[in-house]
C-alpha cells in the first residue's frame, strides 16, 4: 500500500509494489544507467517521481517484447541525449520492433499449427465417441 507524501515521492518498496520490479531489479537498473540517478529524501533513501514510474513502465514494455538489457540501456543513454538523438532512438525501436513482429508472426504460424492439431484430435475423439455411443 502507497503512502501519500507531500512531495509525491514514492519509495523502494513502493516503487517495486507498483512496477513488479524487486528492489534488487531497480538499484540494478539504476547502477547500469537503465534509470537514471534517482532522487533522495533527506533520510538518504531513494525517492521515485511518477516520471520515473513513466519511464519504468516503457522499460518493461521493452523487456516484454524481448529487448535485450544492452539494447536498453543503448536507448535509455540515447533518451538522456535529447532531441539530438531522435532519430536513433526512432531507429533502435524500429528496428526493435520488426525483431518483434518476426517472432509474433512465427508464434501465430505455430499457434495455427497447434490450433489444427488439436482440431484433429477432436475430430478423433468425437468419431471414438461415436464409435463407442453405437456398441453401447
């Protein structure tokens, strides 16, 4: 459960709460330059901003399409870039985006595959049933 700060911060914990990120996961992220250096309290402890999360969220989009850490943390060097380094970040999603799109299209290829087998094995268990409803 979060807990609402003047500041809008949210902890460690918190952070992880609302990402499924293990702390562990986000002091990683943040050594190798995935996240950038996150904010402090006065009490030492790190304080994420909803810009953070934002960026967090994008992250695991990556990674659940299969991005590997290298690739992410090549485009989170170019996002701190700015707008010099657009067209690069276009490019790496690009081509990202095409790796996704062959391994989606391979997926629906043996989806189709797995679907007409198991449309075979009905019509093999419904001529067996048939078979047996008539001895019967």
């Amino acid at each position: 459960m979060t807990t609402e700060r003047i500041d809008g911060t949210l902890t460690i914990a918190e952070t992880s709460e609302l990402t499924g990120l293990t702390p562990s996961t986000l002091r990683y992220y943040e050594r190798i330059g995935l996240i950038d250096s996150v904010e402090r309290g006065p009490d030492g402890r790190r304080r994420y901003q909803a810009a953070d999360l934002a960026w967090m969220a994008f992250l695991l989009r990556l990674r659940t399409t299969g991005m590997p850490i290298q690739g992410m943390v090549a485009f989170a060097e170019l996002r701190r870039g700015g707008d010099a380094t657009v067209r690069e970040r276009l490019e790496l999603l690009e081509k990202h985006q095409a790796q996704v799109r062959a391994r989606y299209e391979a997926v629906m290829r043996s989806l189709d595959a797995i679907d007409n087998k198991i449309a075979h094995y009905e019509r093999l268990v419904e001529e067996h049933d048939g078979d047996s409803g008539r001895e019967a």
